[in-house]
C-alpha cells in the first residue's frame, strides 16, 4: 500500500498504541490504590467489585486503540509500515516504566488490526525487545529497614508503621512479639540472626485481597535470604492486628495459588515487583506472578512464550486428557506440559440445554469472582497453532467429529480457534480410584470442605460429580467444570415434600413442582455416596451439605452482606484467631 495525506506515520501509530495503553495502566493503578481505603473501610464487598471490574478495564482500552487505528488505516497497511512502527514504538520505551506490558499492549492492539499473517516478531513482539532490569522507581519498589540501632522488634515497629493505615494496630506490641516467637519457632537456633550487615527488604505497596492485606519481603542476612508475609487482618472492634506471619516459602507460596482471586497492589515499576517476588519464591515464575498481580494478559504472554519454546525441545503428542469425557467440553493435553486444553464442543450431551455463549459467560463469572483457592483460573486463547504431526490420531478425531467448528487444518498445521487453558490436576474421580483408604477418606472430608467454601464464596457448582473436580499434588480439591455453576444466591435450596403415597414414592416420578432454580440437596446422596467408606466419612463430617438448612443459611448470609473469612494458611499459624470472625483456613494449596 502506497502512503496516502490520510494514512498515519509509523511514529503516529506507535504513539496512538502508547497513549492507549498509559491511559490503561494510570487507570489501572488508580483503581489497585482505592483497595488500601476499601480494606480500611472493611468494604469487602467493594474490594470484590473492583477486582472484578479491574479485569474488564484492559480490553476496553485495547479496543478502544484498534478502533482508532482501524478507522485511520482504512485503505490497509503496508508490511513496511507497521515493521516500521514496532521500531517507533520500541524507541519510545526506552525510558517507560511499564516496557514489558506496553509491548503486550502492542500485540493486543495489532492482533484486532493484523492479518494473521502479520503475527510474527518484524510485527509484534513475540521476543521481548526492551529491558526491565534497573528501571527506576517512584516510590521505590521496596524499602530496607535496618535493625542495628533499634533491634529488631523496633524494625518491624516501623514495617507495620510503614503502610500508613489510618486504622490503629490494636496491640502492636504484642503483634511485634507474636512475630519474633513465629520467627524463632521456624529457624530454630539461626534466630536472631548475627550478622554486621542484617537489614529488612519490604514491597512498598500492601497486597490486598478479600479481607486481608499482606506485607511481603524478605530479611537478608550475609549472603542469605529467608522470605516473609505478614496477614493484616482487622480485629471485631475494627482494629487492625497480625493473623499470621509466614516464613516457610510453601506456605508464602500458596497465597500465589492459580485457584485464588488476583491482588490489588499499587504497582508504579510492576517487574520490579516480579522480581523481588521471585527472589522469595524461585517456584513461581514470572507468569504466575503478574497473573496474581491482576496483569493477567502479561502472565498469558508470558505462558505463550513458554507454551512455543517448550513444543520446540519436545516430541511427545497432544493426546485426550485422561479421564471421563464431558458432555461439554473436549479436552486435551500434552504429557509434558502441565496444562489441559478445553474446546467447548459443537454440540453438548443429553440434558444440556445451554450454547456456546452461556458456557463462556460461565468462565467469564469466574474469572471475575473470588475463587477462594477452590477453583481453577483459566487462561483464554483463540487460533492456537499445533503441527500436526504432534496430534494423536485419537485427539483429532473427536476435534472434527465433536467441535468441526473449533479447529482449521491445512497440511502440517492444526489450528484451534478457541480453547481454555488451566494446570492439569488429576480427576477427583480417578484418584479415588487408586487412593488408599486414608487418602480417599482425607480427599472426601477436603470435598465438602470446598463445597462449602464455594457455597460461602456464592457459588453453587450445579454439577458435583467428583469428575469435575480435580486434586492438586498437595492433596487439595478444585472444582474445574463451570458450565453448570450458579449463583447461591439465584438458587432455591428446597427438601423434597412427602409423596402423597408410597406407590407414588416407590415410581421413580417426581410428584412435587419443580421451578428454575430449585434445589433438593438431599438428591445429592445418590451420586456422591455410593461407595460404603465414602459414604461414612462424608456423612461424619459433611452430613450438612444434604440438608436445605446448610445452603438457604449460606444464601441469608450471603443475602444480608456477610462475609465468610478465607485463610490461605494452616490455622495453627494463626495469631489468636478467636479474635476475628470464625472463618475457614486452607492447610494445603497448589
């Protein structure tokens, strides 16, 4: 294409890209900042507003952006143009903040604008181009607290004082010294530490997240580092006070779990925030980190770069995931890879009265919601490339025989045009399969106890069948199958009325009105209990979930504006938890 008066320069496109994605970010940061006076307010249900809010606020500004240079390039554009504005647009990131989520924002943008054919590195940044080592900072990404004038009970004085919570600590001194015995309890005869040049490493910014605020950093002694959190929670008066204090990097590690809503942090340098999470937990990668962080388009960059480079150094087959197949979804994966990959089929399975459409406004609710580390997040892909030669015979047959309308296939490739991507866990059903009698009574007891996190989460996942739940490595169930799911509080939860006759009990035909969303939980005995062991353990401790009492007293609460307390650690880390509300704490996570 010729350049015409109308068509934009290279540089006027990279402007109009980074001026779209500075007013996403000051907007992004903006909302992360307004969770410090939420938390102070106790305004939890605000706090869930705006995370789910935040994560609809970058495609707007990605529309927003195509939109103005689609209607600029209305004549198209030329290879030579848009090679052009990506080397504008890398020059301008030399001094910018936020380099690594500008060149996301770029793909974003030239993905809604571009041919396919234009989805390669002279284009886009498929390779990251600009550094994110040595940016500078203001406020710092991180503050040092040194303990050699005051100790180090006035050091975690000035930590707490730090944040600036217009909330007083109800006995900070006492929270002070409920540290120091978590501390000695966890490093033994190293605590206190004895080095000339001990000091403190503290992220700037608090975590936020449902009814907490975390402090994370790390005490660096010599050439040592032991990573910390601290849980901030209020007290029932109001004021503030340690839950917990968190040394063990797996248990500071499961705060980072993908079945957990994202933080609220105000991030001015976000890599310098990655990068000091990583130096604390060297299991998470950069990816995990910026998808918690509510940057989840930079995580999915991130896995794809990942996803690319691992099906380079490997051969095994995309093959159907293990398993009973759903009536929904097809799903497959590669051995390799932690990762299954789920294709809402063309047509769905008997009692499925539902499209395409409603099963992802499902996903989309829980990518919204609070997930309360019981439900999977999923990354959302459209046009993945596969070769072909990598695809089980067996995998392409049910892609074209159930889902024609999902894949394109040319002669080395196969191309799947919509696909959600989650880590794989192993089915429920099938570890139950082969579990010994201990470790199926402890997979039972943790299944009600994630039905009933949901349930105080607002989700009712309509389907329980244990297939759509799967168990992580550590022994923790996750729910995974949403086409199903409601909310609690759209639900009727009711008992079944008495038949009007035995003949009629006895005909297996239901004598009683039954009206959308309507629920009898005492139906649920069927398919949940058959097994005899199962059966005793479930209803040893979760004889409540088959009664209508547990679920409509969930749906009041819910209803009146109550929220249960999730706690991403053991209970036995707790700080004097009977001096907050009775909540619900997770020993294990993924």
């Amino acid at each position: 294409m010729e350049k015409t008066a109308n068509t934009p320069s290279a540089r006027e496109i990279a402007e109009t890209m980074l001026a779209g994605f500075d007013k996403h970010y000051r907007l992004f940061r903006e909302k992360s900042a307004q969770a410090k006076a939420l938390f102070e307010r106790r305004d939890w249900k605000g706090i869930q507003d705006l995370v789910a809010y935040r994560i609809q606020m970058y495609d707007r500004r990605v529309s927003e952006a195509a939109d103005i240079l689609t209607e600029r390039l209305e004549g198209g554009s030329s290879d030579q143009l848009w090679a052009e504005a990506k080397k504008e647009y890398i020059a301008l990131l030399v001094d910018h903040k936020q380099p690594e989520l500008a060149e996301t924002f770029f793909n974003s943008v030239s993905t809604k604008v571009l041919a396919k054919e234009y989805f390669n590195n002279r284009f886009i940044f498929v390779k990251p181009a600009a550094s994110t080592e040595f940016i500078d900072s203001d406020p710092p990404v991180f503050c040092t607290f040194y303990p050699a004038n005051a100790g180090l009970r006035g050091c975690l004085q000035r930590i707490l004082r730090h944040f600036g919570w217009q909330v007083p600590f109800a006995h900070a001194a006492a929270d002070v010294a409920d540290i120091l015995r978590a501390a000695r309890r966890h490093f033994g005869k190293e605590w206190p530490p004895r080095e000339l040049n001990l000091h403190v490493q503290v992220l700037n910014s608090a975590f936020y997240r449902n009814k907490s605020a975390y402090i994370f950093g790390q005490i660096i002694n010599g050439s040592s580092r032991h990573p910390f959190a601290l849980a901030v929670v209020h007290d029932t008066e109001g004021r503030l006070k340690i839950d917990a204090a968190l040394f063990d990097p797996k248990q500071i590690s499961v705060l980072f779990s993908f079945a957990r809503a994202y933080f609220l942090v105000d991030m001015p340098v976000p890599s310098g925030y990655v990068r000091f999470l990583r130096e604390m937990l060297p299991m998470r990668s950069d990816g995990d980190f910026y998808t918690l962080l509510g940057l989840h388009k930079q995580g999915k960059n991130i896995f794809w770069r990942e996803f690319t480079q691992h099906l380079r150094y490997s051969d095994d087959k995309f093959i159907l995931a293990p398993g009973i197949k759903g009536l929904v979804m097809s799903v497959f994966t590669l051995p390799s890879f932690p990762y299954v990959f789920k294709v809402i089929k063309d047509t769905f399975g008997p009692n499925k009265d539902f499209d395409r459409e409603y099963v992802q406004q499902k996903y989309l609710l829980v990518k919204k919601h609070d997930r309360v580390g019981r439900m999977a997040d999923t990354l959302e892909f459209s046009d993945i490339p596969l070769p072909k030669v990598r695809c089980d015979e067996a995998f392409l047959n049910e892609m074209r025989t159930l889902a024609p309308s999902q894949i394109e296939e040319t002669d080395d490739m196969v191309i799947i045009k919509h696909a959600y991507i989650e880590y794989r866990l192993t089915p429920l059903n099938l570890f139950m399969q082969k579990a010994s009698p201990e470790e199926k009574a402890a997979a039972v007891i943790d299944y009600g106890f994630a039905l009933k996190e949901l349930a105080s989460a607002n989700i009712f996942p309509g389907d329980m069948l244990y297939k759509n739940f799967g168990m992580t490595r550590f022994g923790r169930v996750i729910f995974y199958d949403y086409d199903e799911i409601e909310y609690m509080t759209d639900c009727n939860f009711r008992k079944i009325p008495e038949a009007p006759n035995p003949e009629m009990e006895m005909s297996g035909e239901v004598w009683y009105p039954v009206h959308k969303g309507d629920v009898f939980p005492e139906e649920f005995t069927p398919f949940l209990l058959g097994e005899p062991d199962v059966r005793q353990v479930f209803l040893k401790h979760h004889r409540d979930l088959l009664t209508p009492e547990f679920w409509q007293g969930k749906k009041e609460r819910l209803q009146q504006g109550l929220f249960d307390d999730f706690y991403p650690y053991p209970q036995s880390v707790r700080f004097n938890p009977e001096q907050t509300a009775e909540g619900l704490a997770d020993d294990t996570d993924v």
